[in-house]
C-alpha cells in the first residue's frame, strides 16, 4: 500500500473527510497538499503530516474560481515536483427541498461540485498521465429511500459519478485510474445533520447493517490510500460505497 514518491492534492482537507484521506495518504509515504478556503484549519492538518513524520503543502483555494484552481495545481507541481493523486473532496452541499432551495444555492453545489470536479481533473490530466489516480467524491444520496430534501444534493453528486466513469473510459489508456467513493463518515457536516435531525438520524442508522459511521482517516482515508495503491491497480471507473453496507449499488 506504499505511496512514497507520490505526491497527493487533496481538496476540502481543513477537517471532516478530506482532512481523513490527506492524514492517511502521508502515513502511506505521499507528499499532500491540503487545501480549502481557511488557512488556519489547512495548517493545522498539515502540522498533523508533519507531526507524524509526512509532508505536506497547505493551500488557499476556492474551487469555484478556475484561476484558484489553476494557481493551485501549478503551485503543488512547482513544489513537489509532480502530481499523481488528486481527491475532489470539497463541496457546498445544497441541502433543502425543491420548492425552498434558492437558485444560488443551487449553483454553489453545481460550480464547488461537478464543474470543480471537471476543472481539476482537466488542469491536473496533463500531470497525472501515465500513473495517475483521481478518487472524486460521490454520494449514496440518490438510493435514499426518501428523496425529500435531498434532491438537488444527489443530482450534484450523481454528476460527479458520470464525470468519474467518463474520465475512467477516456483517459484509461493514457494510465489514469478515476474512481468515486461514496463515504458515511463522522465529518463535522454530519455532526451537524446528526444534532438537527434526531430521528431522521436514528432511522439513518438503523438502515446501516453496522450501525455506525465511518472514522474519517480510518475507515475512509485508509480505503482511499489502498485505492490509490499499486494493489488496487486493475480499478477503474467505480463508484464504491464506504458505508457499512447501507447502499446496493446495484
């Protein structure tokens, strides 16, 4: 499960999730930028890297600006040399039903989702050609046995599955990966989700044949390292569900 040598961009690593995945790809020996729009949450995960013996690059970047997301990629290659991973993590989600969700909202999930997803998967293609992997983040929203409230979420995320199976068919020949995961984790967004909905939280977890939510680096992190992994060399193109058995694919 070895990463050294290779250098990661992970976006949305100030906490929660992206942060798991950034841990647990330097603990496998990868390089990590880190990046999100508070500086102070990136250098804290990036002191953890360090803290443990890894290196890491914090970055500022909104990824619903393209020229950020430029100025990112250029500054981890200029950095480190190179870039083979990169995990879309960040995403404003447009929680709320149909009739209540404002058009700007709307758009925040499309631009920080999808079209951030498709930006930096094109800006990084060029570096990732040979022996590149891009895990991108999906949802089991849409499998929801209840959509209300959670349309326009899924529809952002479903986006990004079709983005990644078409990046898997295009680019497989040049030696990208791109996968998508689709994690339950205890990330502060969930926490928040857990305090403010009660019950639907306690039927949330009563649909989980574990019973629980994933830990962030141990349970997410660590798969996404070993997808990233000369082990997991022959994946590509699936969207993988970390969340203890809840969702059939299909």
């Amino acid at each position: 499960m070895s990463l050294t040598g290779k250098v990661a961009l992970v976006t949305g690593a100030g906490q929660g999730v992206g942060q798991g995945i950034a841990l647990a790809l330097a603990a496998q020996g990868a390089k990590v930028a880190v990046t999100g729009r508070t500086l102070e949450k990136l250098e804290a995960t990036a002191a953890s890297i360090r803290e443990r013996g890894g290196e890491a690059l914090p970055l500022v970047c909104d990824v619903k600006s393209p020229e950020s997301l430029h100025a990112c990629v250029d500054s981890v290659v200029e950095t480190f040399g190179g870039l083979q991973i990169l995990v879309n993590n960040a995403h404003e989600v447009p929680l709320g039903k149909l009739l209540e969700l404002s058009d700007e909202k709307v758009q925040a999930g499309w631009e920080s989702g999808p079209m951030a997803t498709l930006r930096l998967m094109r800006l990084c293609y060029p570096h990732l050609k040979g022996d590149g992997v891009i895990i991108n983040l999906g949802s089991s929203a849409a499998k929801r046995w209840d959509m209300s409230g959670y349309g326009a979420y899924a529809a952002t995320k479903e986006a990004i599955r079709s983005l990644t199976r078409a990046a898997a068919c295009e680019w497989g020949p040049d030696g990208i990966r791109c996968n998508a995961i689709l994690p339950h984790a205890l990330s502060p967004g969930l926490a928040w989700w857990i305090d403010n909905n009660p019950e639907e939280a306690e039927e949330f977890f009563s649909q989980i044949p574990q019973r629980r939510v994933g830990d962030c680096e141990k349970d997410i992190g660590q798969f996404v390292a070993l997808l990233c992994s000369e082990g997991a060399g022959y994946v590509n193109g699936q969207s993988i569900a970390l969340d203890g058995g809840q969702a059939f694919l299909g």
